[in-house]
C-alpha cells in the first residue's frame, strides 16, 4: 500500500484533509501504481490517493492461508476508522471492493469498477461456468503457460492479444503467474453476498471494454439489476488488458469526477440515479 497526494498538488501544498480519500485496487498483474499511472496524471481534482497492493502481493508467494477475507482485512487495516472513502477497483481489485462494499457498506462513499474479475458463485449462467471452467484447465498448466493463457480466456473471440512482455521480464512478474491462481481460488471459495449489493445506495459506476470477452456484459447486466444507482458504460475498442483507466483517462477521469460529485448529493435528488 501506499498513500500520497494527488499528482496535481502543488509540492509543498499542505493537505487539510478536505480532499476526497480514493483506494485504488489494481488487478492482478500490474503493480497498482503502474495501472493507475495514466489515471492519476490525468485527474483534475485534488485527491488523497491511496494505492493499495493487493494482499496476495505482499511477500514472494502467496500466504498458505490465502483467502479473500485477508484482501478485505487489509484493506480495513491500512484505512481503520477512517472518514468513508471512494473505491477505484479494476479486474480482481474490483471484484474485491464489491465483497468489502457487503462487509463495511458504511466506509464506501461511490464505487468505480473496471471489469470485476468475479461477481460471486451464485447463479452463473452457461457462459460463466464454461467460462470458469477453462480457467480452471488455465491454473492446471505450467506457470510459464498461466499468463498469455489468462489473457487469451479474457478476450473476446478473433481480439488480437496485447504484445509480450519485453525480454527481460520486470520483475515484478515472477509471483504473477501463483499470485493469479490464488486469487482465483479464493474466489471460488468466498461466499459472496451478492444479493446485498441491492443494499448499496451509493453511487456506481462500471466500465467494460466492448472486446472484452462476453462474459463481462453479463456480469454487467448482474450488476445493474442489483445497485440502485449504476451507470454503465462501454468503451468501444477496448478490452480487459487495454482497460477505459489506462487506455482513455482523460475520459474515465471525467467519469469519476462526476460519480464523487454525485456521492455529494441526497439519494432522493433528482441527479442521483
């Protein structure tokens, strides 16, 4: 984890802790202050960033003890009693602001969620088990398979695949391939209170690339069934690794300006929907 000022601060502007307090979760795969790079860059409102690493991340293999309780927990450590903040979660960092979001709805001002890797094990339709299933034959192969196959399942059926990582490898992506696995797993097993998320009567806003793989529009339309307060938006051309924050931040900066104004207006005004 690491906390900072907002990129547009003047160096040496003190902050008086009127600005709003953003998480920021990566995926599983880039370091969370290289996928929100762009973002933070191209925001025009003063913020207190926090950049959390996933916890999964923390030491060179994933705990024995792995689960996504821990990811929650660390996320309630780092921040304690704080005032209520806003979450920015990508891919499996959004998908675990959604189990935090049922576990401490009261610290979560809006939600901004690129993607969620996983959105529970309950009622997944045909597309999402045969989905999950080749996953599953994804964390059986060798661990220098598990990655260009991960991005492969991501995408959309004929999408040409982002370039490869450049030879040497960063080093950061030793631990990605168990890292990936454990996540996964955890998912499998946490039992998600979907059905809760209907509680949230903040604002949310979900963003899907339009060649990602099917399976993120219907876990869009999950979504949007459940929140009270959802904007979805498709952006064309994109997909789950060349995602709306990284690929068009100006624009999915703007999205989120507009989504923490709204966290400022009453649940009954006309402008919250």
């Amino acid at each position: 984890m690491k906390t900072g000022s907002s990129p547009n601060r003047k160096p040496g502007q003190p902050n008086d802790g009127t600005d709003p307090l953003v998480v920021f979760l990566p995926d599983g795969l880039l370091p969370v202050e290289t996928g929100y790079r762009p973002l933070l860059n191209s925001l025009n409102t003063k913020i207190r960033p926090v950049l959390k690493t996933l916890e999964v991340y923390r030491t060179n293999r994933p705990p024995c003890d792995y689960g996504l309780e821990m990811e929650i927990q660390g996320i309630y450590r780092c921040l304690g009693q704080s005032e209520p903040f806003h979450f920015v979660g990508y891919s499996g960092g959004a998908s675990i602001a959604l189990a935090f979001a049922i576990q401490y709805p009261s610290q979560v001002l809006t939600m901004a969620l690129v993607e969620p890797a996983w959105i529970g094990n309950q009622e997944l339709t045909e597309l999402q088990i045969k989905y999950w299933a080749n996953l599953e034959k994804v964390w059986s192969e060798p661990l220098e398979q598990r990655i260009s196959l991960f991005i492969r399942e991501n995408l959309r059926q004929g999408v040409l695949a982002p370039p490869p990582l450049p030879n040497p490898p960063p080093h950061w992506i030793a631990n990605r391939p168990e890292g990936l696995t454990a996540l996964a797993h955890a998912f499998k097993r946490y039992d998600l209170e979907i059905a809760k998320l209907a509680e949230f009567d903040r604002p949310v806003y979900l963003a899907l690339g339009s060649l990602s793989h099917p399976v993120e529009e219907e876990k869009a339309s999950a979504l949007s069934r459940l929140f009270p307060h959802i904007q979805v938006e498709i952006y064309e051309g994109r997909h789950h690794f060349d995602p709306p924050h990284r690929a068009e931040p100006i624009r999915f900066a703007a999205a989120l300006q507009r989504l923490w104004t709204q966290s400022n207006l009453s649940p009954g005004s006309q402008a919250y929907s």
